[in-house]
C-alpha cells in the first residue's frame, strides 16, 4: 500500500522542519517518489518505519494513491495464465521507483552500458521513466528482455540505484504469453518434468550409466557414473543442455573428481541446476526450482552442493537459498567453481601438469560470479580465477578492462536463449575488442552462456582466432590421473 503526502504535512505531523523531510528524501532515508499537485508517494512500510522512529502513532487517514492500486490490478490481469503466478509482493515496480527516484540524471549507467543507444534503450532512460511512473510502457517494450543483467551500470551508479533489480522487476510484470518463447518454455517445462528440455529420468539415467563406463574404459579404471548415492559428501546439479546435445560436457568434471577421490552423486529427479524464474522474473517458479534442490539435498543426506552450469545458476540459487530457505545454509555448504577447484588444488588433491597449456591464455570475468555476487553477497570470485589459471598455464594475459569493470559477454540474463541476435553480437563487440587486444589464444570462462556466445557468436562474426575453454576443462586437461583399479 501506498500513501499520497506533502511535505508540510509530513514536517508537522513528525515536527521537524520541511527541509529535513526533502533532505530525507533526496538522500533516500525516506523513500519517496513525486507525484503531481507537490505531493509525495511514500510506501506503507517506510511511513510506518517513520512512526517508530519518532515514537508516534501512525495516522490511519493518510490518503491512498489511486493509481497504484489500478496499477496492481491490470498486472494481476496480466499474469494470469496459469500455472505461473507472478508474485506482485515481492516484485514490485513501486520498490524499485523508489530507488529510482534520487537518480542524478548523471548518466554514468548509460556510458557504461555496452547496449546504450541500441534501439533507444539506455539505462539512465528506463530509471527515469520508472521514477515518473510511466512502468506500463517500460513493461511492454523489449529493452529489459535486450539488457543482460549485467550489472555494469549499477557498479558505476554514485547513487547505488538497484538498476538490475527494476529490469527485473520489469521482466516479472511481463505478461506471461509476451515472455521471450524460449524462455518462458525452459521455465514451464522444468517446473512441469523436472528439467528445462524436459528429458525423461529414463533417458537421463541411461545416458549417465553409458558416459561412465566409457569413461571408466578411457581414462580412469573402475569409474561409475554416482546416481542417487544416499550419503555422498557433495551434490552436483546438471544443465539441461548437456545430456541433451553436448554429454562429454559433463565428463571434464567427473574426471577431476576421480582424481581428487570424491565423494559425489547426480539426482535422478528434479536434477536441473538452472533457473530461468530468474530471468523471467518469476519469483514463484525461481523459488520452486531452489526447493527442489533443497529437498535433493535432504533426500540424499549430503553436506556440499555444486552448480556447475552457468554463473546465473550459481548466483540464482545462492540468491534463493539465502532469501527463502536460509536454515539450508547451516545445514550444507553451497560451492562455487572457483571453490571447489581451489580446494582441491591448495590440498593437493590434484597433479596438475602445466606443460598441457602453453598458448597464451586469458579468464574471462563472469558477471554472476564476479561483479554481481560481490554486491550481493559481499564476495566476488575474481582472484581464485586466476589463481586457478596460474596453477594450469604458464602463459596469461588479462583482458582490460576486467574484474569489476569487465564486459559482459553479450550473453547474460537469458540473452542467449531469446531472439534479440543481433544486439547481442552488438553487445559483445567490446569484449571481442578486449579479447583481440590482448592477443589471447585460449579464452577461459566458468559459464555455459559466456561459452557459447565467445565460440560461436563472437568468434565467428569479430573473426577472433581463439578457442574457449571452461576453467574445470582446462583444470582437467591437464590433470595427472591417478592408476586406480
Ligand atoms: S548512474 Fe545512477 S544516478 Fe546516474 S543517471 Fe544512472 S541511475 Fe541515475
Ligand atoms: S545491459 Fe548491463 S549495463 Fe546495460 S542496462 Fe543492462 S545491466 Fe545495465
């Protein structure tokens, strides 16, 4: 709920002077956003937090605003088409007004933005129009499905505007049959059979027995593919994609956990890493696909979890687990890639033979994994990277600019499953122009998305001479594998 409110009224009711309250809310301590007639759209709750401060009654006659409940309603009749209910609580466009609302105008969000200009979309646009209100027609056109999540615009924001949240939010208000097909698809049917392509546990399962034994008569004697092993120390999910169009994915890091003697297991349901309710917007499917993961863990008593998909899959379900189900977090340990690789490493659980790499080669910085988890949860995965990198080749270079500052792919918040090609090939032209800089040969990523669009998108049209590896390919190239049995 929202109220409608003037300044002056506010100073009196709280006794302090009228520009306090303008200082309150030009700083955001007090969360508002203008409204015609030099009035004030506050939220419930902010008012509410107001009258605690102050030790006073809050007054049940603030007038309500119109507009807010007539906007609620259309999106309510917007997102109706079942079984997916878009949670309007939590995904709510006021919210992000609100932080929209002390933007500066400054503009460094948009210089930022590798995709400003592209049909008219820039960042610093979409904040303002959100600010004045107009959400509707930021909700029906394509500019939040076109921009990649990225976050390279909130990182240069001085007034640390949550942009990623409203594109979000934006995307969660979506109609649902106005989703990007493939997305809105991936997402109805993982919530329906269990995975994003919807393979059946049969399939599944036979395909995993057979990658084993092959792997067992290749390279690492007595190998069987763990399914279902009540009481494995770590639980690893699985991309959709790989069993569905590239298995031998799958067997770079089954290697190394051979090597590093690891306790590990693959669920037979609900085995899906990936959460595309992120990138829908939807909070109810995003939580759905968590919960399964948690209740997987249960099942099969394990004490560490792996996502080895996609940097999304890994910033989605951290982002989840820690929101929605946080008494899981006591219970068992969430790993990154660059986690677990570097355990084993600095416990010597693997040999490595550096003569394996010689070319020169560079890591490419997820967003996921790097500038967004460090906002979010305080620790971004830009050393362990490198240092992995450094255990695994003698020949790097860096791409600039990189960590925080670095550019997206192209690729990122479901860029690479909807039909906008051709911006994203636009987007990635800056990381093609950091890539042929630094003369790299070998690409190094920890994601699906960030693989595909440098292999095959910006490759191929900015004719880069360059292969790309994942970090857990290039660890297991190069591994020394134990004589077992
Ligand atoms: S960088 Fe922040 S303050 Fe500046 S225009 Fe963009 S959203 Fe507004
Ligand atoms: S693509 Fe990245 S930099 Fe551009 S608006 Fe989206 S999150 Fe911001």
């Amino acid at each position: 709920m929202v109220y409608e409110v003037k300044v002056n009224e506010l100073a009196e009711e709280f006794g302090v002077h009228r520009n306090t309250i303008r200082n309150w809310i030009n700083s955001g301590t007090l969360p508002a956003q203008k409204a015609p007639g030099r009035r004030y759209v506050i939220q419930q709750e902010d008012y509410l937090k107001l009258c605690e401060r102050f030790g006073r009654k809050p007054k049940n006659d603030l007038p309500i605003r119109p507009i807010e409940n007539e906007f609620k309603e259309n999106a309510v009749k917007e997102s109706t088409s079942p079984p997916i209910q878009l949670n309007l609580e939590t995904a709510d466009l006021v919210t992000a007004v609100d932080f929209a609302s002390i933007c500066t105008t400054c503009g460094s969000c948009a210089s930022a933005c590798p995709l400003s200009g592209v049909d008219g979309l820039d960042p610093r646009k979409i904040v303002r129009m959100a600010a004045l209100g107009i959400g509707k027609e930021l909700i029906n056109i394509d500019w939040p499905w076109k921009c990649t999540l990225c976050g390279r615009c909130e990182e240069s924001c001085p007034m640390n505007i949550n942009i990623v949240k409203l594109m979000r939010t934006l995307r969660a208000h979506r109609q649902r049959n106005k989703v990007p097909h493939p997305l809105q698809k991936g997402v109805t049917t993982c919530l329906e059979k269990g995975n994003n392509l919807g393979i059946p546990k049969d399939d599944f399962i036979e395909l995993l027995h057979d990658m084993g034994t092959e792997l067992a008569e290749t390279s690492c004697p007595g190998f069987a593919t763990p399914i279902d092993i009540r009481g494995a120390r770590l639980l690893v999910t699985v991309n959709s994609k790989e069993p569905f169009a590239q298995p031998d994915d799958m067997s770079w890091w089954w290697r190394i956990f051979y090597a590093a003697n690891e306790s590990w297991t693959i669920s037979s349901e609900n085995w899906e890493g990936v959460n595309w309710g992120f990138y829908t917007g939807d909070d109810n499917a995003m939580k759905t696909i968590v919960e399964r993961i948690v209740d997987n863990m249960e099942r099969l008593n394990c004490q560490a979890l792996l996502l080895p998909e996609c940097g999304h899959a890994y910033y989605a379900t951290r982002y989840g687990l820690e929101r929605w189900f946080p008494e899981s977090l006591q219970k068992f340990k969430i790993y990154s890639v660059f986690d677990l690789l570097l355990e084993y490493i600095t416990e010597n659980k693997l040999t490595i033979n550096q003569a394996v790499h010689t070319k020169l080669t560079t890591l490419h910085d997820s967003c996921n994994y790097g500038r967004k988890s460090l906002k979010t949860f305080g620790h971004g995965y830009f050393d362990e990277g490198r240092t992995i990198l450094k255990t695994c080749c003698s020949n790097i270079t860096e791409l600039i600019p990189n960590k925080k500052d670095n550019y997206c792919c192209g690729a990122g918040g479901g860029a690479w499953a909807t039909p906008y090609a051709a911006e994203r090939t636009y987007f990635g032209r800056e990381k093609a122009r950091q890539i042929q800089q630094s003369e790299a040969e070998v690409v190094v990523v920890s994601c699906h998305s960030c693989k595909d669009q440098l292999e095959k998108t910006l490759a191929r049209e900015f004719n880069l001479n360059i292969e790309v590896k994942y970090i857990w390919e290039l660890v297991s190239q190069a591994l020394v594998l134990p004589e077992k049995v």
